[in-house]
C-alpha cells in the first residue's frame, strides 16, 4: 500500500501536467489568500462573508450569473489561446488587446455597415485580428526587432485607429450618438448575433449567453491538435525552443515566425468577434482610451494555465468567474477591482511557477527516494 | 503658441524621466515594462501625499513630501519586478506586465477607498507646482526634469556605478569575474527606474489637471516612455531630444481643435496620437541593423551557467 502511493508520488513528480496543475493551483491559493489580506486592510470585518465568499460563490448562485460567466469565458479562451499559442512558439504576444481590437472593429463593421450574418462577421474579426498580428511577426523576422515592442506600438496604433473609424466625428454609420457607442446589434442587425440556440433560457434569459462558448472551446481543441499532434505544430514549436537548430533542420524560421503571429493574431480576433457578436456589450470609441482588458487578461489565462490550449479553457472560466463574483461585491464594503487585484496578484505569482514546481518535484521525489532506499535494502 | 510649447514642456518632462528610469533599468540588463504601472502607483501616492498634507504647509513643503512620497512608492513597486526578475529568474515581460495589470487595479481599490465612494477620481490641488514666468507657465517638474537628466548623465558615464551598471547589462559574466556584484547593480537599476517612474507619473497627473479619475491609469504614458527609450537608444541625452517629439504630436493631439490653422486640417486626436508610434515604427525599422540596445538585457542573470 505505502509503495503504491510513493510510486504515485514519484509517477507524479516526473509528470509535467500534473506539476503545472499543483503549481497553478498553488499561485491560485497564494493569490487568494493575498486577496483576502487587502479585503481585510479594507474592512476586516466583512472580508470573508461579504468579500472573499461573495467572490467565490457568486458565479454559480444564479442561472443568470452562471450565464454572464460563460458569456466572458468565451472571449477570454480566445484571447488566452492567441497568447498561449504564441508563447509555445517562442513568442510574447502582448498585441493580443491590439488585435482584439482591430476584431472588434471588423465584426461590427460587417455587421452594422454590411449587414452580413454572424459566420462572416466572425471571419472578419479572424482576418483583420490576424492582419494586426502579422506585423510584428513580419518585423520580427524580417527586421530582427522585438515583438514586444512592435506589438506594444500596434496596440495603440491600431485603437486610435479603429476609435477614429468607428466615431468618425459623430458622422460615422456605426455611431450611435443615443448611447455614445456603437448600435446594438439586438436592434439594427439581429443576423449578425451568434445564435444562442435556447441557450439563454438556460440562463435566466440572459441574451448574451451564446454558442460562442462552444466555438471558443472547438478552437482550444483545434490549436491543441495543431501544436501536439501535426507537424506543422511540431515545426512551430521547435523555432520557439531553438531558432538555429531549427533552421539547420531545414525549417524556414522567418516563414514560421510570421505564420504564428499570424495564427495568434486571429485568434484574438476571433475573441473580440465572440464578445461583440454574442452583445455582451458595445464598443465605445469616444472614452475607449484604454485597450480592452479582454486582451491583456488573455495573457492571465494562458500563464495560468501553462499555455496549455485545454488549460486555457478552464483558466478562462475561472478568471472570469472570480471577475463576475468581483462584481457582486456590496459597494458598501468593496469595489469591484478587488478580483482584477487577485487575478493581477495570481499572475505575478505565476512568474515563479518554475520555482513552485520544481519545489513540489523536489518534495514528492524526496519522498520516493528515502521510500525507495528502503525498498532497496529489502530486495 | 504659448499652449503647444507648455503642453510640449509638460509631456517633454514626464517621458523623458521615465525613459530615463527605464534607462537605467534596461542598461542594468532588466527589461522594465512595468513603467506604465509604476507611474500609476507613483501618480496615486503622490496625490494621497498632497491631500494628507497638513493644512497651511508651505508650497515648498508640499512638492518636497509628496515627491518624495512618489519616488518611494515607484522603488517598492518596482522592487516587486526586481525581486521576481533578479532573485527568482522569473520572465521579465511577464513579471512587468503582471505588474502593469495589478496597479490599475489597486490604484482603483485604493482611490477609490481614500475616497469613500464608488468613484475613483480624486481631486488636489496643484497650485504649489505651477508657476507663471511672464506669459508661460511652467511647473516645479520641469526643473526637477533638466536636473535628472544631468545626473543620469554624469551617473552613467562619469562615476564608477555608472560604468559597472552598464557591464551587467552587456556581460554580466564579465562583471561578476572582476568582482561586481551583478544582482545588487541590477537592483540598484531597478530601483532607480522605480523612483524617476514614480515622480514621472506624477508630473503626468498633477501640472495640467486638478482632478484624476484612476480608471484610466497614466493611459498609455509608460509604453510611450518606453517607445522614448529605444527611439533615443538608452543614452541619456538622446532620450530627451525623442521625448521632445513624442511630446510635441502628444501635445498636438491635445490642443490641435483649438488652434484655427490646425483644425481647418481637419485630423482628429486620434491622428495626432497614433503619430508618435507609427514614427517609431519607422525609425525601428531603419535602425534595427545597428541597434544599441543592451545585450544581455531580458536574460536572467545565474550564477551558475556559463
């Protein structure tokens, strides 16, 4: 019995998906626990019942709350995998929020000025995400210049850009100067909103709650099956690991570079287009000075889950959950931007995720081997 | 005119020190995108500091305390991104981006909690850092700006940190065989980033306006700072020449409707905005063959590997 669990023990330390669950894990129990230390310097009394409880329960207390958390999973899954992807490729895709813009502009604009049906719209949002990621990928290979910064730059570029389309002086045919932002899409152009299929009575009538879940799941597992299982993938891959010893395998490294920015790219953009198109809510250009979040809580989610394609669905549930649950905080004791501190402070750890495994290595294999010594002297 | 050239001076100042810090940071081997967040948490505690001020306290008083309040909070946030950075060997943009999201929001959690309300706007007022010479007006930052830039000056390239900071960040092997101690200079580069951040952040906030909604951060203040810093090619000088045209679009984009010969152009704010960076992009491009960037920046400095 005792040397079943210790070879499980030692099965487990040598296991890479497990080591990256435990480690994931443990940066979710640290940053809670830090969570409920500012709840409490806030207002000690109330951290666990109104604060840290609100957070964790809230997302599963309703139908309709359930709903609102899938409805910001689905975006999120997409933005995490365009980040992921580009991370298992070598690359830092910061530009994920840049190219969730430029997705956010080419799903509305085909479905407010074109009036085209959902599927094309979302093709839309796919093509010019995958545009705006190419340009970093291009200067990357070509110019040998970071894709960080290039990607930084664009994001801006490309939000001053799609604010000054869509506003366009208050003249232009998506503005709504009613709401300030652009049209509903419930109203002008119901062809355009990704069908919910009876979804929504699931979820207290919440509209917004769509097949755009399942969409963002089939991605996950399409880019899982690219990356593990093709060798295309594999090619990818081994630029991120090692560009030269790749090139002297005959893999064109530049070719491969773009081509995963550009993958990434549409993935984000695919993203904006799951947000929009399902009406969770709509752009606006004129107080839009900062990039959407959605884009730079992908990068939580791939971190978290270890830039795993599959990890990244249930990375983005969570994060969204506890970010729905943020918003039920009584405005009494709390502001919502406490779940966006613990999501912020559960990356951060993130960063020491190599340190959290091989400590958690090194204590299940510490245990085989004093185990393991005595098994030793008894054969 | 009088307008462009203030607005100029004003963003001139703010992206120059941060880029500086920046400076610092990278020619020390670290990577420092946590600008934009160390600006948000310098701008929030300087605030706090000018309105826990007592009553009556000379203006001198003020901008000394609360500055200082400033540059201290950016050093203990960016001792965050050194501690992840130098200490563990974590990612560098991950760890600074991490960053980035944490101090928006928690200077949401706590405007927002220093006020009372659900709002995250506070309101200071800003009369101790602005003054009239003839028919311009100039803010304290501006002096505090020009003596910086001097001292980084002299700092990296006359004293004896200076010189060893920049060996960590092209061959930190190199340094630690004739006995530099790698991660006590790259903390010192951090740190310093830390503190010209803080007080950055502050000069973006305070001088022009006398309230600030912490929703929006420093929106986008430290990328544009950063885009400084390689358009200038990490040398001090140079960084202020960059900072002085991103500022001018900068201030364009601000006052451009007011000016009648600009209007009749009719480009909008966005324009003038997106210009710094497409500029950027341009000179990266061109420049990206003989770049000067330091060379082991981004790598985490081990001891062990050869």
């Amino acid at each position: 019995m005792d040397n079943k669990k210790t070879s499980l023990g030692g099965r487990l330390a040598s296991s890479e998906a497990f080591l990256s669950v435990a480690a994931s894990l443990i940066c979710i129990v640290i940053g809670l626990l830090l969570g409920v230390i500012v709840l409490a310097i806030i207002n000690a009394e109330h951290a666990i019942g109104d604060g840290l409880l609100v957070i964790l329960q809230s997302g599963i207390k309703s139908p309709r709350n359930m709903g609102t958390v899938l409805a910001n999973a689905a975006p999120l899954i997409m933005t995490g995998l365009s980040v992921g992807f580009a991370f298992k490729t070598g690359l830092f895709n910061i530009g994920a929020a840049g190219q969730y813009t430029l997705g956010a502009f080419g799903a509305l604009y085909c479905a407010i000025v074109l009036q085209l049906p959902w599927y094309l719209c979302l093709l839309a949002a796919m093509v010019l995400g995958a545009i705006w990621g190419a340009i970093p990928g291009f200067f990357k290979a070509y110019m040998n210049i970071n894709e960080v910064i290039t990607s930084i730059m664009f994001n801006w570029i490309g939000l001053y850009m799609v604010n000054d389309i869509m506003y366009g002086k208050g003249q232009s045919p998506m503005y709504d100067l009613a709401t300030t932002k652009t049209y509903s899409l419930r109203k002008v152009a119901q062809d355009a909103m990704i069908p919910s299929c009876g979804m929504s009575d699931h979820f207290g009538k919440l509209q917004s709650v769509t097949i755009a879940i399942f969409i963002a799941i089939l991605f996950a597992v399409i880019v899982y099956v690219v990356l593990n299982k093709t060798t295309f993938g594999y090619e990818l891959k081994a630029c991120g690991f090692n560009k030269n010893a790749a090139q002297y395998a005959g893999i064109n490294d530049k070719r491969n570079i773009i081509l995963s920015m550009t993958i990434a790219g549409a993935l984000a953009g695919v993203g904006a287009g799951l947000y929009y198109l399902s009406t969770v809510a709509e752009w606006n250009p004129q107080v839009s000075t900062a990039l959407p979040a959605i884009g730079f809580n992908g990068i939580s989610a791939a971190l978290l889950a270890c830039s795993n394609p599959i990890g990244t669905i249930f990375s983005s549930l969570f994060i969204s959950y506890i970010t729905v649950g943020g918003t039920k905080l009584s405005t009494q004791y709390y502001t919502k931007e406490i779940a966006d501190v613990i999501t912020a402070l559960i990356i951060y750890l993130c960063a020491f995720s190599m340190l959290f495994r091989s400590k958690i290595r090194a204590l299940l294999a510490g245990k085989t081997r004093r185990t393991g010594l005595g098994k030793g002297g008894n054969d | 005119m009088f307008l462009l050239l203030k607005y100029t001076l004003l963003y001139t100042v703010v992206l120059m020190m941060v880029a500086l810090g920046g400076m610092f940071s990278e020619r020390s081997g670290i990577i420092n995108i946590a600008l934009e967040g160390i600006m948000v948490i310098g701008g929030l505690i300087g605030v706090i500091a000018i309105q826990l001020m007592p009553a009556g306290s000379s203006a001198a008083a003020i901008v000394i305390c609360s500055v200082l309040a400033a540059a201290v909070a950016g050093m203990l946030y960016a001792a965050l991104l050194a501690f992840a950075s130098i200490n563990l060997g974590a990612d560098q943009t991950i760890g600074g981006t991490a960053l980035n999201m944490l101090a928006t929001a928690l200077a949401m959690v706590i405007a927002k909690g220093f006020n009372g309300s659900a709002s995250a706007k506070l309101e200071y007022s800003n009369r101790p850092f602005v003054y009239e010479i003839g028919p311009l007006t100039v803010n304290v930052f501006l002096f505090i700006g020009i003596v910086i830039l001097i001292l980084s000056y002299i700092v990296l390239y006359k004293t004896r940190l200076g010189l060893r900071l920049r060996a960590c960040g092209e061959h930190p092997q190199a340094a630690d065989s004739v006995g530099i101690n790698v991660y006590k200079m790259r903390y010192i580069g951090v740190l310093i980033s830390g503190a010209l951040g803080g007080i950055g952040g502050m000069a973006y906030i305070i001088p022009s306006v006398s309230s600030w909604n912490f929703e929006v951060g420093v929106s986008g203040a430290g990328f544009l700072a950063l885009a400084v810093m390689i358009f200038g090619q990490w040398k001090p000088f140079r960084i202020c020449f960059a900072a002085v045209f991103f500022a001018l679009f900068k201030s364009l984009a601000n006052i451009a409707s007011s000016i009648p010969a600009m209007a009749a152009l009719g480009w909008t704010q966005n324009m003038y905005n997106m210009i710094p960076f497409i500029a950027s992009m341009i000179i990266l491009a061109f420049t990206s063959k003989k770049s000067r960037a330091p060379k082991a920046e981004g790598i985490p400095y081990d001891k062990g590997s050869r």
